[in-house]
C-alpha cells in the first residue's frame, strides 16, 4: 500500500530480525494510521527537504520484535510513531529537520540513521537528541 508520494507501507513493516526469528511484524489499524501521519505530517516532507531517498531501516514493530532488537518497552517504534531514517548524511538532514517547522516529537541521531518520531493524538515535543557517543 502506498503511503505517499515516495513511500510504502511495508518500508515501515519489514524486519531482517523478524523474519530471521519468525515474527509476523503486522501493525494494527492504530499502528497503521500512525505510520500514515508520520509519513503525511514529518518523512514525506523530509524527503522532499533532503531531495534523496530515504532507508527505513526499522519503522513499527511489534512487542515481540521489539524486544528481540532490544528495544525499550515505551519505545514509539512499537506504535508506529517512529521510523530510523538511513541517509548518506544523517546529520546534514538531522540539522535540516531541526531547522525545520515540522511537528516531529523527537529526533535523535545516530552514527548512520536518524530517529524520527511524531505523534498523531497529542502534542509534538520536538525534542532533538544525541545518541550516546554522538557529538551534538
Ligand atoms: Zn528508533
């Protein structure tokens, strides 16, 4: 199913760990309608900011495979809130985002990708965060 213009909805579904341990990583009409807004409102215009294509490498997961990728319980990737975003250059779209308007709720980067997430109900944060070992 396409999401958007440059997105599909099983970029935010397929796992190479899922499939390894025999998860079925199938999202719920909630977890569907978030991944839509997080799309919609924050990726879509990301990806037209960047003006390159923009790697899901891990976007909703169920309980199970969130666990197995040992991910915190409360993690937003488990509400298909979040998706890590794989680029040539996380930081420059990383600084992009935060130079932005967009209603993201948080964005934390990383060595090679940046987590981006953005609520549907409620209030984006826009928090911008570093991972650990990561200079800000
Ligand atoms: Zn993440």
């Amino acid at each position: 199913m396409r999401v958007s213009k440059n997105f599909e909805l099983r970029e935010f579904t397929r796992s190479a760990t899922a499939l390894r341990l025999g998860i079925v990583n199938e999202p719920g009409a909630e977890q569907i309608e978030n991944i839509m807004a997080l799309v919609t409102d924050v990726l879509q215009p990301v990806r037209e900011m960047y003006n390159a294509p923009l790697r899901i490498n891990s976007g909703y997961r169920c309980p199970e495979l969130n666990k197995a990728v040992g991910g915190v319980p409360t993690s937003q990737h488990t509400k298909g809130e979040a998706a890590d975003v794989r680029v040539a250059d996380p930081r420059r779209m990383f600084n992009m985002i935060k130079r932005s308007k967009l209603p993201f709720d948080q964005i934390i980067l990383y060595p090679t990708f940046v987590h981006i997430s953005h609520k549907r109900d409620g209030e984006n944060r826009r928090n911008v965060l570093f991972a650990k070992g990561v200079q800000p």
